[in-house]
C-alpha cells in the first residue's frame, strides 16, 4: 500500500478525560436530613436522603415545557422518590389511618424546604438546591405520595397562581383543628382532600390556608407523570447511608472491516459488589443534557455495557449506582469520549487512484468525514501559564485496508462485502496530506496572560510545519515514539512566559522523555505533544488536568489573616454594641422621668 495511503482519517480517537474544571463526580452526593413524626406525633424520626449528582443533571438540563396548566404532571417524577416513599411507608404501613399518616408525614419534610421564589423545575432540583416556591414543592410532595401508593393530583388555584396537592382519602382526615372541617374537592367521582406543601405552618391533609378558602381549583390528573426514572434517590432512617463507590472503564475490539458500526465497551464495577443491581450509562454530547441506558451488575457487582457508534463528534460519559437502604449511591468518573469517523476504512487501489466505498449521493460528506474531525476541543485560558497532566493508554481499534489491484496477488485472504447501496469513491490525490491522522494536544501562548488549549487532528500540512524548535516558534514532543499498546503512561507540561516543559514517564514513574526549554535558548510560544499518528490506535486518557498558573492571585495568608483579624475584632465589636445599647436605655430612662414629673405637676 502506497505511504501516503497509510494514515488515512481517525478511525477511532477515545479520550477519557476527568473534564478540565473539578468534574461533579469529586464535589460528592448532595445529602440532606429531614425530620417528621408519625402515629399523629408520637414517634419522631430522621430520615438521611442522598442525591448523585449525575441524577440531580439529568434533570437540571431537561428544560420544563408548559403548553397548559395539564403539563404540570408531566414534571412529577414519582419512580427518582421510591426510596424515600418505602422509607416513611415502612413506619405507617400498619398503623391506623395509615394513608393520612404517611400523607402527613411527606408534608412534614417538604415543609422544612425554605420557600423561595424561582422557575419551574424538577422534584430533583428542588431537593438538591433545597429551596421552592409553592408549585415545585407540590411536585416534590405528589411525586413522593405518588410513590407511597397514594392517589393523588394537583390543586391549581389559578386567581391566585397557587398550586398545591390533593389527596384522596376514604374517610375525612383529622386536620390540625378540630373545630374547623377539613376541606376537599370532588373530581371523578372521589374527595381529594386539600395538602398545603408551602412552610407558612405545619399544614396537614385538610387545612386550608385562609387565602384559599373560598377558591375553587382546577384539577390536574397526574396521568402523564414520568413513568420511570433513570435513577433514584437513596435515603434511609435513623443514621446516615454508608458511602459506596463506581468505577468505569473503555475499552474496544478489533473490528471488521465490513461492520458499519464500532462498538466500545463501557465496563466497571460497584464497591460493594451487590449483584443484580442496576447501573446507569449516561451519554451526553454538549455535556449538559444527558441521555440514559441501564444495565446490572453480575454476581461480584460488576458490570457491562457495549456501545454502538454511529457518529463523530465528543461525547460525555458516567456511570451511576443509587445506592440501597444502607449504601448511599455513586456516581463514576466523567470520560470525555473524542470519535472520529465511524467505521473502518476500506481502500480500493486502481491503476492510477485509490478509491473508498460509501454512498454516492452523499459523496462529498463521505470523504469529509474520512478526512478526520480537526478540533475537538478549544479553551480560552487567562493566566501567567498553563499546567497539563494525565494518564493516557493506547488501545487498538480499527484497522485501514487496502485491497490490490487486479492481477496482483492479494495480501489476505479475507472477503470484503460492500453494504448494498454503496459505490466506490475516488479518494484526492493528495488524502494522505490532508487527512487528519494525528493527534494531539497545542499549547499556545498568544501573549498578555493569555493562553488557549487545543484537542485536535492534525493532517499532513501541519505536520509538516511542526519540527521540534522550529522557525514557528514551536516546541513539539513526538510522544507516540516511545509508547506500546495497552500500557498507562504519564505525561506532564507545562508553558509560561519563563519556560516549556514536559515529560513524559511510564506508570512506575521512569522518565522516558523530557524537555526543558528556558527563554534564553528559543522564543517558543507554542508546544505541541502528538499522541497518536497511526489510524489503527485509539487514545485514552484518565485524569486528564489543565490548570491555569495565576502569580496574580494573592497567597491563601492573606485570606486566613482577614479571618483571624475579624475574630479578633468580635469582642470590640460586641463589646461596643452593648455600650451603645446601654447608653441609649439610660436615656430612653430619663426621658421617661422628666415626662412623668411633668405629668405629677399637671394633675397638681
């Protein structure tokens, strides 16, 4: 096969990043601990609720519709809230009046929500951010009383834009005052009685606030509520949830060349090893809105869960576990996942051009796509300079054949199927020039404490421009040079205004390549590190930092003196309040005296 045939598009570049901003997965669950009482206040408890933060995204970045007052249910989310609702159902389900007990007591904890004004949103985001105005704390409350097993809708008081739950009871419930009844409204031929979820007061099923007394509500049925959710919260009573774990893998196989579709396996395991349990795959592509899959976890909690790809682009990916009664859930690592063109390259070699088979209606975005996607990823960075370190490992996955001409004899014996519907493509002349097949990271000083960091493809022009302490003031490290396959190294750089630097070590920390270059010895502004130059490899990356280097940024001591000064000055400061404070009693005091002697001098 011709040279400049050999590196033709990104047949797959993977790289795993712990995104370059400290990624959710680190800033831990979102716990919260309420409190409530059952058997009509004699029994108190406290219930630990934790939130991953992979659930608590999923439903920030799902955006709430509302084309009526109806598609208000569809943002009640009983299935996320099961375990909160098996939790306080466990203490009421064989009391008397068990019902009306368990309705209190989901009112008793969404109450202790501070009431805030806000958007529309999700139960979910409502507990995380702990803070609701009255129709997101009613959701809240009927998507926990929907998951208790209680029939449920929601009460809209349209003259007053106020909505709260309704709940259906076979019998009147006590309410807080004996002396008032409790209020309810007919619909479908059952009572639901009245449940104010907004913390004025301890509210319980059949109090009506005053405001609304004489109103009378829309009904919103609850039959387009979410059917299920990709996760759930974890609570539990009495003690806090032990903390578990997830960790998560990439991995990919060889592939034929025939098959359309590349398959990466997404792998990892629970800590600790429950079997049978569900975990969450979220996909994202802008790493804000997430799609979810499930799969479960064998006998010694592990798991797996293969991937077809379709297209480029970058994708964003975790991992989740909800954890169970005792064991709060996890989320996993965030990967960043880079994909290039999507199948393995077949190449035709005729007597004077190389030919590619895809579909000829769609000619020019088939070979577009077999050119490689160039920029993966650009930030902006403002600082003194740039710091970047990570793992990465070198996987095989794909593979670019190129099938003799005629007469020639073949090099393999392997049977190559065209997909009916396509035709051979005549590949440019010069593809192995502006393919790109290498990849790579560019770090570049553009001057005034401003720096920018590039994941990209690279072809065969700009390769030919980038040699290590070159004319374009460019400082370039060939890192595929010394790397094997299936091996984790590590490497290290950094460029400032005063240096370029970077190394390059295996996992055990030997040294395999340096650089060191001082502003005496070249006026470089840019350092480009090339990971992968060959189609057949895919790239992935593990803890993968950029940080910006701030000289500007005053000492964390400064900060910590400021504390230190205010304690000192508390005592001065209360100390001079209380003499203000007395200062104006002693003569709040005596005006108080002349006023009442004048007063004795009147009446004589």
């Amino acid at each position: 096969m011709h040279s400049r045939y050999q590196k033709v598009g990104i047949l797959l570049i993977c790289v795993l990043l712990l995104v370059f901003i400290m990624p959710n997965s680190f800033a831990g669950n979102y716990d919260q601990t309420y409190s409530f009482q059952v058997q009509f206040g004699l029994l108190s408890q406290e219930l630990y609720i934790s939130v991953p933060p992979s659930l608590y995204d999923y439903y920030r970045a799902k955006t709430p519709r509302l084309a009526d007052d109806s598609e208000y249910a569809t943002l009640v989310t009983p299935d996320a809230f099961k375990s909160i609702a098996e939790s306080i159902r466990n203490l009421t389900r064989e009391k008397p009046r068990n019902d009306e007990e368990f309705a209190n007591a989901v009112l008793m904890l969404v109450h202790q929500i501070p009431y805030a004004i806000s958007d529309v949103k999700y139960p979910i985001e409502t507990l995380v951010e702990n803070s609701g105005k009255c129709d997101t704390l009613s959701l809240l409350a009927a998507s926990i009383m929907k998951a208790g097993g209680l029939d449920v809708v929601l009460l809209y008081f349209k003259e007053v834009h106020h909505i709260n739950v309704g709940v259906y009871l076979p019998y009147e419930p006590h309410g807080t005052w004996w002396w008032l009844p409790p209020t309810g409204y007919e619909f479908d031929g059952k009572k639901y009685w009245i449940a104010e979820c907004t913390p004025a007061m301890e509210w319980k099923v059949g109090d009506v606030p005053p405001l609304l007394a004489d109103g009378q509500p829309s009904i919103i049925s609850l039959e387009k509520s979410e059917a299920s959710s990709p996760s759930y919260v974890s609570s539990k009573l009495g003690s806090p949830l032990n903390s578990s774990s997830i960790s998560i893998y990439l991995s990919s196989e060889p592939e034929d060349v025939s098959d359309q579709e590349r398959t990466l396996t997404i792998s990892g395991s629970i800590l600790p090893g429950y079997p049978n349990e569900s975990v969450v795959v979220y996909f994202s592509q802008d790493g804000i809105s997430y799609e979810a899959c499930r799969t479960e976890t064998d006998y010694w909690g592990n798991y797996s869960f293969s991937w077809n790809l379709n297209s480029t682009g970058t994708y964003y990916i975790r991992t989740s576990w909800s954890g169970n009664s005792d064991w709060a859930g996890a989320d996993s690592e965030i990967l960043t996942v880079f994909l290039g063109f999507p199948q393995s390259l077949i190449q035709f070699e005729g007597p004077n051009y190389y030919y590619t088979y895809g579909r000829a209606y769609i000619a020019a975005h088939e070979l577009r796509m077999r050119q490689g996607v160039e920029d993966f990823l650009d930030i902006q960075l403002s600082g003194t300079g740039v710091l970047l370190t990570g793992e990465f490992i070198i996987l095989r996955s794909g593979q670019v054949i190129t099938l003799p001409r005629i007469g020639e004899k073949a090099e393999s014996t392997r049977k190559i199927v065209v997909p009916k519907g396509f035709q051979p493509l005549r590949l440019p002349d010069d593809i192995g020039k502006t393919t790109n097949n290498q990849f790579g990271f560019i770090l570049r000083n553009s001057g005034g404490n401003n720096y920018s960091l590039n994941v990209r493809g690279m072809d065969g022009y700009e390769m030919a421009q980038i040699n290590q302490l070159d004319g374009n003031r460019t400082a370039f490290m060939n890192a595929s040079t010394n790397i094997k396959e299936n091996i984790w190294y590590k490497v290290a750089a950094r460029i400032s205004e005063g240096e370029i630097i970077a190394n390059l070590h295996d996992i055990n920390g030997t040294l395999l390549e340096s650089m060191i270059i001082a502003p005496d010895e070249i006026d470089s502004s840019q350092l480009v590190i090339l990971i992968a130059n060959n189609t057949e490899r895919a790239v992935a990356f593990k803890n993968l930092k950029i940080e910006t280097l701030n000289n500007l940024i005053q000492p964390a001591e400064s900060d910590e003196k400021t504390a230190n000064d205010s304690e000192l000055l508390a005592p001065y400061v209360n100390l001079a309040i209380l003499l203000v404070a007395t200062f104006a009693a002693v003569v709040y005091l005596r005006k108080r005296r002349q006023v009442k002697g004048k007063n004795k001098k009147t009446c004589k």
